[in-house]
C-alpha cells in the first residue's frame, strides 16, 4: 500500500519524480524505478487508485524475468567444467547442455518451491524489481565465459537497476565481488586467449558498472543505511534462524548438502564457479538482512543464489532421501489442501461449525460471497495436483528434477487456492480499504488533516481511498484535524496538548487491531 501510494503522488504530479515522496515523507528505500514503473501504468489507466490493477503489471513481469533469468544463469553455471557429471569409461554419460538443462529445471522448481517467495510475489513491493534484477546479476556472471556480450550487457543493466531499484550498496557489493572473482579466474587460467579476453572484457564491465552505480547513488542520493546498532545484532538471533527456517524452505537444506558434497572445491575459486558465485550473493544478502533487522523483503532476494545451489543437490541425491522429499511435500501439502477447502465451505455455508466460527472471530461482519469462477480455478488446481501425484509416484526416474517437483507443485495448489475461494476473505482481512473508508467518515469538511506517527501504508490509504489531505507535521501544524495512533487504554497520547485537541472517534480495522487511528478535532 506504500508503495501505491508513492506511485500515486508521482503519476498525479504531487511529487517529485526524483525524490519521491509521500504526503511530504521521503521513502526509506531511496528506490526511484519500481515507483516509476507504477506511476507510469497508472498515467495510462487513468481514475487514480481506481487502475491500481494496472500498476501490478511491471511487478507481475518482474517475477517472469526473475525466474527466466534465474534459468539461464543456472543453466551457465551447471555448464562449469567442474559442475559436470565425471565421464564413463565406455561413454553413455548425459550431453553437457542435456545435463545443464535438467539443472536448471531443478533450480527454477526450487526457486518456486521456497516459501517466502509466495507472499512476496503479490507485492507491488521495489524489492521485487531488485529481485529480477539480481536473477539477472547471476544470468550475467554465469554466463560470461560462453556468452560474452550478452553477458557484459545483462552485468550493466542489472548493476544498474538495483542501483535505482533501492539497493545501491547492494550492487556495489557484487559487482566488486564478481571482480575479484573474475580476477582470480584470469590469473589462475592456462586456458587460451578467448578465455582471456572474456575474463577481461568481464572484469572491465564490472567495473564500470560498480563505479557507475555508486556515482548514481551519490548524485540522487539513492544511499540509505538501514543497519541496526552493532549492540542489537545479536539480539534476533534466534528470530531470524526461524525466518530462515521457513522463508527458504526447502532450498536451504538441499543448499546445505550442496556444499557438503562439493566440500573440495569450495577454496579453489577457479573449480568452482557453480558454487562461488551464488555464494557471493547468498552471503552477501544474508548479512544485509540480518542488519536489517532480520528483514525478510531483503531476504527475498537470496532465492535465486539458493535455489541454484540447492539444484546440485539433485544428482547426489539417494533414492531414500528424495522418497523421504517426496513423502513429506505430499502429506504437508495435501493435509494443508484439504485444510483450506474445509474452511472454504465452513466460510460459505457454515459447516463444519468450528472453521465457520474461527473465520467469523478473526473476521468480524465479513460476508462471503460465492464465485463460480473461483471455484473452477479451485477445482482445476486440485485435478492437476492430484495428477502430479500421481506422476511422480510413477516409475519415473529419468528427470532429475523429479525430487522438486511436488514442492513446488504443492506451494503452487494451495496458493491457488488461497487466492480464488478465500481471496474475498484475505481482502476483507488485510487491505485498508474499510478502514479508510471508516475514518473518513469521522472527519467533516476536511482542510487540512495532520497526520501522526501513522505508518506509511495508513498514511496512503487514507490519502489516496479516503481522500483525506493528509500532510505531516513537519509541513503544516494548523491544521482542524488530527490522525494518530491511541495510547494506553485508547486513550490520547500524553505528548497531545489536551487544551487544543479533543478526540472525537477511534476507528480500528474491521479485522486487524494493529490498525486504528485516534481522530481528534481541534477545539
């Protein structure tokens, strides 16, 4: 909703189109393109908030190039003279790029398959945006020794789109990482000179593009650091192994395997390509998460590096571990399935009586209301589950990617299903058009509203659904109203001046008490 709402000043021309703002506030992110791409489809749609349907377009593109890119640079990776299978005595191995290709496959499913990535991919969040172009990053560098132009031009471009995306330093980081590794390959080659050339060429474009990045970011000020104190860092520790835990699963432990089998060639930078480069990303983004207090919108972008390492898993896998894989996913899976669909028919008929009453609890005066078309999309994402059971507990042991298959299948089923028979249910529960719409009815002939203290999100809600003019404090301090968050027991906060402010309404979201707002009327 943010990041709507910084659209929405750009597009409408309330803000300025290199130091976006909102409401006055400059966004945290410094990320210029993602607002921009926004803004643009909203120009085109027309209607204001009315054409935000539109403004999801880019983002939706975005996750199709993420996982195109995230392909092919896995695909390069797998093509590494040391990535290969060992050669048989007599022949009959697999062709390289046969070889490269199942990789691949097995890296994409992962990458589906990670559960963070499913929330985070229906954000029209910037990290999004920097998340295809990381994807593009590893497409780049991977594919510098076959690919040389295409190469250089996809480092240039995805350098710079982080750059301009909110994540300079970022950018920075790889592009100087992927040059020292470039560096070491040149001096430790005895290959012929195209070899040389490549290494070259490579680490030229790195460097111009990391120079360019930080001179970017310099001069629209795009630098933002967001670390917590070196004290605190130890603190969510334990919070943060569990975002882990979940938010990369099940590429981490194919991950972790990954390193324990290729152990050999994690010091020798010049074998190991497959594993330096998506190391130098997952590390990189990692750290930067945990300074950010465990952020998981920054974690978001350490799926492609994982999931690629988590694909060399595949052709060391034992029989017995990818039936364990295999067991486990269908069981989670179905049992969730069948989970929702019990609450599907408790939200539309009420029965069984228990989820009809959870739902009613956690979502007070919400009416359901029956779609057709959700319940055949629903309907035909359960038959095709259940026909990717049972192809993968056929005698199919051919494709390596087999052991990946209902991960990603089964995050994808139930995702569906979540967003066509409860996607009346989760716009009811977490968008803030209600609420906005609630507030609005409490402030008469609105001036002026001063917002306070409110978050960014409620601060676009309630600027571009309810229409308030909210500015805040520090542009105008006469204004007849006020919008704050409560105190203690609802009541004003103690740094309001009683004699100037008297609270007319509280309004708290329909479905979410986190959200409420004190609206005070000047006396």
């Amino acid at each position: 909703m943010g990041a709507l709402g910084y659209m929405a000043e750009l597009a409408w021309g309330y803000s300025d189109w290199w130091h976006p703002t909102l409401a006055g506030i400059a966004s945290e992110q410094g990320a210029l393109l993602p607002y921009w791409l926004g803004a643009w489809m909203l120009q085109w749609g027309g209607n204001g908030l009315q054409a935000q349907s539109l403004a999801r377009i880019p983002f939706i593109l975005a996750l199709a190039a993420a996982m195109a890119a995230h392909w092919y640079g896995t695909y390069y990776l797998a093509r590494s003279p040391r990535a290969q299978p060992v050669a048989f005595a007599f022949g009959g191995e697999a062709k390289s790029t046969d070889y490269a290709r199942s990789i691949a496959d097995g890296g994409l499913l992962a990458f589906i398959a990670c559960l963070g990535l499913a929330p985070m991919a229906h954000e029209t969040s910037p990290e999004l945006i920097q998340l295809a172009f990381v994807a593009l990053f590893l497409s780049g560098v991977s594919a510098l020794p076959w690919r040389p132009q295409r190469a250089c031009s996809a480092i240039l471009l995805s350098l710079l789109g982080l750059c301009i995306s909110g994540a300079p330093s970022l950018a920075v980081i790889f592009g100087l990482g992927a040059m020292a590794f470039e560096l070491s390959q040149l001096f430790l080659t005895v290959d012929h000179t195209p070899s040389l050339y490549r290494g070259k060429a490579g680490i030229l474009v790195l460097l111009v593009s990391t120079l360019a990045c930080g001179a970017i970011a310099s001069a629209l000020d795009l630098w933002r650091w967001k670390l917590d104190a070196p004290l605190h860092l130890a603190s969510p520790w334990q919070g943060y192994s569990e975002l882990l835990l979940w938010f990369l699963w099940p590429a981490w432990p194919l991950a972790l395997w990954t390193l324990w089998v290729w152990r050999r060639q994690l010091w020798s930078l010049h074998a190991s390509r497959h594993l330096a480069l998506p190391l130098l990303v997952l590390i990189t983004v990692l750290i930067a998460s945990w300074c950010m207090n465990s952020s998981e919108h920054t974690l978001l972008l350490a799926l492609p590096a994982i999931s690629s390492l988590a694909a060399f898993a595949l052709p060391t896998l034992k029989r017995q571990v990818a039936s364990l894989i295999d067991w486990f996913t269908l069981l989670f899976f179905t049992g969730w399935g069948l989970v929702l669909w019990v609450h599907f028919i408790a939200m539309l008929t009420g029965i069984p009586a228990n989820p009809a009453t959870n739902i009613a609890r956690l979502a007070p005066d919400f009416e359901a209301q029956f779609s057709w078309l959700a319940l055949c999309v629903a309907c035909i994402a359960t038959v095709a589950w259940g026909r990717l059971v049972h192809w993968r507990v056929g005698r199919h042991r051919g494709e390596l990617w087999r052991s990946l298959v209902l991960p990603a299948g089964g995050i994808a089923w139930c995702w569906t299903l979540m967003m066509s028979m409860g996607i009346s249910l989760f716009d009811y529960t977490q968008n803030y058009d209600r609420w906005a719409s609630l507030v609005a009815k409490q402030v008469s002939a609105p001036g002026c509203v001063r917002g306070e203290q409110l978050n960014i999100g409620e601060i676009a809600a309630l600027r571009w659904i309810a229409n308030l003019p909210i500015s805040a404090p520090t542009l105008r301090d006469d204004c007849p109203w006020m919008l704050i968050p409560p105190g203690p027991d609802e009541s004003i906060p103690a740094h309001i001046d009683l004699g100037q402010w008297s609270a007319k309404a509280l309004v708290v979201h329909p479905a979410d008490r986190n959200v409420r707002v004190l609206v005070l009327q000047r006396r």
